[in-house]
C-alpha cells in the first residue's frame, strides 16, 4: 500500500488485540545466532522490519520455518558467514544487533551501518566502547564495522547514557564470554528484560535484566531447543488506548502487560481518560472534554519517546496548553508541522512542542516521517473532519502488525490507495 485514506471523525468501538513488540522481536531473532540448536519463537510480529531482517539472517545460513502466522521455528545451526553488509541493513535501525549477535557467535562480524528513523544524531559509541571492553577491537571503515577479538572476557561496563540498543548488544556479545560482566546505568524497559528471558531459556546466565544493573555469566554453550513468546507491544498497545481516547471510543486493548503501560495510563487517566485495567487488557473510554497535560520523554519507566508523537495528536484537542518535552531525540518533531495542516496549534522551541487546544482537527494531506509519526498522523486523521490521505506509509508498516484491518475492525472508515491512483478507488487495506 502506498497511502492511507482515513474518513473521520468515528468513534472507535470494540476489542483488538495488540502483536507482539517489534524492538524485543529485533533482539530475539539476532539472539537465536547464539544457539547451538534450534529454538521456536511465538507472537512475532508480521511487520516490515522483521521481514528484512530474516532477509539478512538468511542470507547469514540461518534457516526459519514458518509454524504459524506468528510462530517461527530459528535454525542458527548451518550459519557460517559474519559478514551482514547488504542493503538491507540501512533499512531499519535494530540491524545493530547483529553486532553483537556475530560478535558472540564467531568472536568477528562485519556489519553496515544501522538505519531506522531519522531523528538526529543516533550514535552507537555505547555499543563500541561496550564491544571493545569484552576484548574486542574495532575499526569503521567505509560505512562498515568491522569486530574482532581472539576471546571475549567479562568487563565491567558503565554506560554513559542509558542506551536501550548497547545493553542489548553488549548482553548479546557477553553471554558466551569468559567471566562476568556487569552493565551498569543499564536500560531498563521490558523488552531487555523479554530478550534476557529468551536467552536464559536457552541457557544463558543474566541476572538484574529490568534494573539498572544487569550481570551476565559467561557460559560455553547456548543449547536452544526451547520455545519463547515475545511479549506484546507497549507502543502498539498505547497506540491503540489514545486512538479510542482521541475518537472518545470504547476499546478494549487486549494482549498488554498494564504495568508495562502504567506511565501512559497515569497522563490518560490526568487527561480526564477512562481507563480500567484487567489482567492483561485494559479498557479506554474517552469523555468529551479533555484535561491539558505537560510530559517528558524518559527512558523506561519514564513517559516513552515513542508515545510522545501518538499523544501529542490527542493534545492537540486538549483544552489549555500542553507542553510535550522531548529529552531522548533531539528531532523526533517531525509530526508537528503535519498536524498544523490539520489545524492543531503547536510551536516547537527547542525540545519541546507547545500545544495550545483547539475545538477540532481538519482533513488533510499529509506524510508520516517516521513510524511513531505515522502513528500520530493516523490518530489524527480518525479525529479529523473529513479524509485526511497519509503518505509514507511505508514507515507505518515497519513497526504495526495490521494496523488498517485493526482499526477497521473498531469501526474506522479506512482504506488504502496507490500513489497516482484516484482516492475513489480507495480498498481494504492488507
Ligand atoms: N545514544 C548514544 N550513544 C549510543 C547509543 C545511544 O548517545 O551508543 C543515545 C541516543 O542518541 C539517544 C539515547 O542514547 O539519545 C537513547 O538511545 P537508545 O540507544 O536507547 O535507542 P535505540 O536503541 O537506538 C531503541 C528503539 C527505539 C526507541 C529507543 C528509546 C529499537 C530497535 N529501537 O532505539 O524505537 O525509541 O530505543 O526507547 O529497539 C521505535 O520503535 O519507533 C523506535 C524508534
């Protein structure tokens, strides 16, 4: 599909039931190359950053087989290259993994540079620094990373920002190095936490995964021949709590952790939200008027950078003046002068976006970034007075499962369209 049609405003009435998390999934699979037999992994999404990397990780020798739409069976067993260099690898910034995952397979990778969305500067320093303190050493030569060690050997590692990517890749090349490693300052969301249960499942030894300390033994063998279910996606699931909060629906978000959502419930709920919590749903009910909320971007547990985009759409209806600071991406505004088209009034100064409410949005054409901003956009076009088209929907289907069927399956008038086709012709997504 090449755009989104959106007709609004429609309230959002019924149930679905979120995927699971794109960036644990991005960790999982790289993490299987440290096996030494197969593994099965459950609740994977069916997104675009997922398929490009099982591209790579064939083209590696790894070997999937398909049980289901969501359970894949990982066979590291027959992989013999460390070298990830083709395109592919600019498409998507959870590429990165592989560093760490060839690293601890065959001691030496090569790998390009990550992409993934453009948000400013997006450094990997951590990661090398992480990587050179296990022995490693590295060299960056024409666009490429190239990692060699004779042994890895446990290191104590203090991170100098809390860097979701360098914990991951520094646990990925430490879990079959001799000794321990410490992480200190170490990222703490929960798809850490879902990529260190998967590898001690397969019988790693990584303790503290969830705090900011996080130590890992070193084993000789990574057996596998277990199965592992990634858990479901907070950003999806909060996606979905502020679209039925911004169309004043009623949804029940079903496959969510509630804890792993506490800090997006909490501005809800000051919003003036509904919102109910059950064991592993929870319940959003939007009401007709809308509380003015300030947030700040942190790293976990904090308020997330990538719900700031989705819920700066719902400020935009707010009464009073919202501030939304932005502390992890220098420019992750790049939704802002989209949803002013729609007549949201926003200013940016400097990390932070000024939302001044106003009474309603309008249709229009507009063009998503980034995912989290195609995200927000499509909120907004489901509030919006009349068609609101989205381009670069391409960016939209790197992280959500579905996202048009979803929707349509609360109530949504949504359809897809060709770039140059008549928006007459418009026709379920998928
Ligand atoms: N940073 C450094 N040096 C490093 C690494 C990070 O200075 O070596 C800085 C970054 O520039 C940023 C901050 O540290 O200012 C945090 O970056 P982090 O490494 O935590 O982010 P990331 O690993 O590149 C992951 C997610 C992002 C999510 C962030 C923050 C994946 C594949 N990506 O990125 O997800 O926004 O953590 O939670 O896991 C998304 O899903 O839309 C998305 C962008």
């Amino acid at each position: 599909m090449d755009k989104l049609l959106i007709r609004g405003p429609k309230r959002l009435k019924g149930e679905v039931t979120v995927s699971g998390a794109k960036n644990a999934a991005l960790g999982v699979l790289p993490a299987a190359l440290l096996l030494s037999d197969v593994c099965t992994i459950e609740n994977i999404p069916n997104i675009l950053d997922i398929a490009i990397l099982r591209r790579i990780m064939e083209s590696l020798g790894t070997r999937f087989i398909d049980i289901d739409a969501n359970t894949l069976r990982v066979d590291p067993t027959n992989v013999s290259s460390y070298v990830a260099t083709s395109e592919d690898m600019h498409l998507f910034r959870g590429s990165y993994y592989l560093m760490g995952a060839l690293l601890g397979r065959f001691r030496k990778a090569v790998v390009t540079f990550p992409g993934g969305c453009n948000f400013g500067v997006r450094p990997i320093d951590q990661h090398i620094k992480g990587f050179e303190a296990l022995g490693a050493k590295v060299e960056i030569e024409h666009g490429h990373i190239k990692l060699s060690a004779s042994k890895l050997t446990g290191a104590n590692i203090y991170l100098d920002v809390v860097s979701v990517g360098a914990t991951v890749n520094i646990m990925l090349a430490a879990v079959k190095a001799e000794g321990v490693t410490t992480i200190e300052n170490a990222a703490k969301e929960p798809h850490i936490v879902d990529i260190a249960n998967f590898l001690n499942a397969m019988g790693a030894d990584i303790k503290g995964a969830g705090t900011d300390i996080i130590r890992i033994r070193g084993v000789k063998e990574l057996k596998g021949n277990a199965v592992h279910s990634i858990i479901p996606d907070q950003i999806e699931a909060g996606t979905y709590m502020i679209a039925a909060a911004a169309t004043k629906g009623d949804v029940l978000v079903k496959n969510v952790i509630p804890k792993h959502m506490e800090s997006l419930s909490a501005k809800l709920i000051e919003m003036n939200i509904k919102v109910e919590e059950y064991d592993d749903s929870i319940r959003v009910w939007g009401k007709d008027r809308l509380n003015r909320v300030n947030i700040k971007t942190l790293p976990y547990p904090g308020f997330p950078t990538d719900m700031q985009q989705p819920l700066t759409s719902l400020l935009t209806i707010a009464s009073g003046t919202s501030v939304v600071t932005e502390t992890i991406y220098e420019r992750r505004f790049k939704h802002v002068d989209e949803l002013c088209q729609m007549g949201a009034d926003i200013k940016q100064e400097g990390q932070s976006a000024i939302i001044t409410g106003v009474d309603r949005l309008t249709a229009a054409r507009v063009t998503a970034s980034d995912l989290r901003a195609g995200a927000a956009l499509i909120i907004a076009g489901l509030m919006a007075r009349g068609t609101t088209e989205i381009g670069g929907v391409e960016h939209i289907e790197r992280g959500y499962e579905n996202i048009a069927a979803k929707l349509s399956g609360l109530g949504a008038t949504i359809g897809c369209f060709e770039e140059g086709e008549d928006t007459a012709y418009a026709r379920a997504c998928g």
